[in-house]
C-alpha cells in the first residue's frame, strides 16, 4: 500500500512519515493532462465512507463533501479530497503514480475485493 497525497494536514500523525506539509507541493502550473488524472482520482474504489465536509486546509472556503473518505486503485491509497488539492491548487504528485495514471489510460483499474479489503484493513489500522 502506497498512500498518495501523504501530507502532514490530511493524514493522523500516527501515520508516520509524511511528506510535510501540502504547502510545499503547491504549483502554479498544473500537469497537461490533470483534468484526466482527476477523473482517476475521483473514479477510484472506495476503500471506506466517511459522511461529513471538510475546510479546505490551505485556506479558501471551499467545503469537500465526505473529503475523509478513503479511495484506491489497488496500489495507491487517497483521500477523496485529494482531487480539489490538485484541481484547485494543482499539488504535484509523485511522478510513478502519475505513469501509473498514464498507463492505465486514465481509468482505475479493476480490483479484488479480497484485496481492497486488505488495504482497507491497512488503512484502517493507520486512521
């Protein structure tokens, strides 16, 4: 399991191991193709729901509806929220999982229940 979006504002800190804080991945520039790497993010298997909004953490007053809820493609875990980082502020994200994005033709691929069910147990245990 890989968590995607790692950083100090949006993942527990028993977690260990951020990336630091999302302010030091805020770009000007979004990547060429980012609406297509949104599309993945928001397409992806959700690993478990969590109901409420979230604040934008960087400061606008945007709310991200159910932004804790955990998503997946079998490899790489995300928050939910973690589309409106990268549409609104464009964060960079880590370059193999964008060739992962890119190879998949921008669709997330099919996953077996048994391990979706083993990377939300994962999760779960860091959450």
């Amino acid at each position: 399991m890989r968590i995607l979006g790692f950083y100090e504002e949006l993942w527990p800190a028993r977690a260990e191991g951020s990336l630091g804080t999302i302010r030091d991945f805020v770009r000007d520039i979004p990547e060429p193709d980012e609406e297509n790497v949104i599309r993945y993010l928001v397409g992806g298997h959700e690993l478990f729901s969590v109901m409420g909004v979230n604040k934008d953490v960087l400061g606008s007053d945007y709310e991200i509806l159910a932004g804790d809820s955990i998503m997946s493609d079998g490899e790489w875990v995300w928050r939910k929220g973690l589309w409106f980082y990268l549409s609104r502020y464009h964060v960079e994200l880590p370059e193999d999982f964008l060739e992962k994005v890119r190879s998949c033709g921008y669709e997330v691929p099919s996953v077996p229940d048994p391990l979706l069910d083993e990377l939300a147990d994962g999760v779960s245990g860091i959450w």
